[in-house]
C-alpha cells in the first residue's frame, strides 16, 4: 500500500454493483443504475471514504465497471481500489493472473492498485507466486489473501517473504455471528504480523441493520434470501441487544455492528447503494463501545446456534 494514502476505519463494497453472475441482482436482489449510484459515490468523497472493495468477478466485471466510470472524475492518489483475483473464472493460461488484473485496471480506469488479493486459497502454491512479479512491476501496491485460513495465510506469506514481499492484508467474513477467523488464531496472526484484516459481511448483508425480519424479508430466490429468511426470527434476540446499545449512542443497529468490528481491530467493508448508508457508515466510526457492551453483544450472538457460512467459504480452523 502507498505509504502516502492513509487507510480510513472502514471501506466501501460495491459487490451489489451492478448485475450478472454472483451480481447485486443475484446476490442481493438489486438493479441499480448508474445514476442512482453516482450520488453514494460522491457522498462517499465528501466524507472522505476513499477505500473502495470490488472484484472481477462481481457481475462479471459489471461492479468494476461502474465504479470505473465514477473514478474518472478523480485522481487516482485520492482513491485507494482493492479489487480481487478469482481463481474459480481464470483463464487456463500461464498468465491468468496478470490477464485478469490487467482487464480489472482496464474497467476501472487505472494504472496501478492498491490492493490486489487472490480471492480464495483455491491453490495457494500455484496462485500466490504470480503475484510476485506484478507486485515488482508495480502493477499491485500491496497483496492480500482471502478466504484463506491460518496455514494457507502463513504459507502465501512465506512464498511473498522469500521474493522480499508480505500478505499486508486479509479479508474474511467476520461478524458477530461468524467469528470463526477469531477463534481460529487468524485475527491474532494478522496483528502481530501488521497485516490489516477487512471484515466482510459484517452486517450479514443486512441482517444485523434491524431492517429485515419474518414480516419484512429479504427478496425470496436471491442469495441472501435463501440464506437467511428462514432464520430471521432467530436472530431477533441479537437485533434487540443491537437496539438497546444503539439507543444509549442516539445510533443504529447497524452502526453498533460496524463499531463492534471496528473495536476488535478489523477494517469493515460495508456495502452501500444509498447515501443514507455511507453516511449512516461514517458516523459508525465515531462509536466507542465500552467492554461491557461488547461483551453484552457477544454473550447475545453466541446464544444463537445458526452458522451464517456461505456456500463459498470454509470454517477457519485452528492451526497451530
């Protein structure tokens, strides 16, 4: 990462950008337009929030795409772009890696990123050393891993250590209802390492917002619905401990969810489509939780027994 860009206590997710396979129509039950999304975007700027996560993969480029559109009316050293190498749509080619990075930078518009992970550990010894040279080239800023548990972590490191590189971040699913990257020793690494762990799906793709129950569900045949709506009644005991804390923060629910995550030393990505959502985002940041209330949500979260593991990850089990 440019030493000179400052990380900011939370990034932005465009995965529910745009449409197509693994899209925000799919995911999500989304079809946002352009011009619905170019005010977040600049809400996004006003504030500051200049750390933006996507992936090649999300709508088949169609995220990218989008946030490339907007990026234009910037200048690059006051964005900072994570985006992400999937191994599961790579061509079968010596250079898969580099062809997939260079369409990525084509759609958004930019010569360089900041933050290049490899999206899962599909194959940590065959895809972990193709960074090396696009980091050297300076193509990639700064590498990171994700999906990838503690042995997979501590191997891509060694193969980047012994090119003179290291794995400066990690992202995996962390939420009070998934800690599993936690409890697995990876949060613990990752600090004493300086690596920087995103928490992804934090808010569980809306259910921890409060805004979603069996009355009010997520859109049925989508990912999240099928995932979630038939546990919605079952999460409702965590919503209500979320709902006592945010009332003594004049907050949300949502906002008590990201600045547990802030607390425990991790970076949230928090998907947005709407202003309100960046700045309902913002002012997470500023949330101090006492010990007491962490415990308080955490004691809540660990009463309910709903593994929150989607189709694509793993538990993270501990290596020692």
């Amino acid at each position: 990462m440019d030493k000179n860009k400052q990380l900011p206590k939370i990034a932005l997710g465009a995965w529910s950008w745009g449409t197509g396979a693994v899209g925000g129509d799919q995911v999500f039950g989304n079809h946002l337009t352009e011009s619905e999304l170019k005010p977040v975007f600049h809400k996004a700027l006003e504030y500051g929030l200049n750390l933006w996560d996507t992936a090649a993969v999300y709508g088949e480029g169609s995220s990218e795409r989008i946030l490339g559109h907007f990026l234009q009316e910037v200048s690059q050293d006051d964005i900072i772009i994570s985006t992400k190498f999937t191994p599961q749509i790579a061509a079968n080619t010596e250079n898969a890696v580099e062809k997939m990075l260079n369409e990525s930078m084509s759609r958004l518009h930019i010569d360089t990123v900041d933050l290049y992970w490899i999206h899962n550990p599909m194959d940590v010894e065959k895809w972990t050393p193709k960074l090396i040279p696009l980091a050297k080239a300076k193509k990639i800023k700064a590498i990171g891993v994700s999906n990838h548990n503690l042995a997979e972590l501590k191997r891509a490191n060694e193969i980047l250590n012994a090119a003179g590189l290291k794995i400066s971040a990690v992202q995996n699913h962390y939420s009070l209802l998934h800690r599993s990257s936690e409890q697995a020793g990876i949060l613990d690494y990752c600090k004493e390492h300086n690596i920087t762990f995103y928490s992804y799906m934090v808010l569980e793709q809306g259910v921890l917002t409060g805004r979603f129950d069996k009355d009010h569900p997520f859109t049925a045949g989508t990912g999240r619905g099928n995932s979630y709506n038939a546990y919605l009644q079952d999460f409702e005991p965590l919503i209500a401990q979320l709902r006592i804390i945010a009332n003594q923060h004049n907050a949300t629910p949502a906002q008590i969810a990201i600045a547990w995550a802030i607390a425990k030393g991790t970076l949230p990505i928090i998907g947005v489509t709407k202003v309100y959502q960046v700045e309902e985002a913002e002012q997470a940041t500023k949330i101090k939780l006492s010990t007491e209330e962490l415990l308080q949500l955490e004691e809540s979260a660990a009463m309910i027994n709903i593994s929150t593991l989607r189709e694509w990850e793993k538990e993270m089990t501990r290596v020692k």
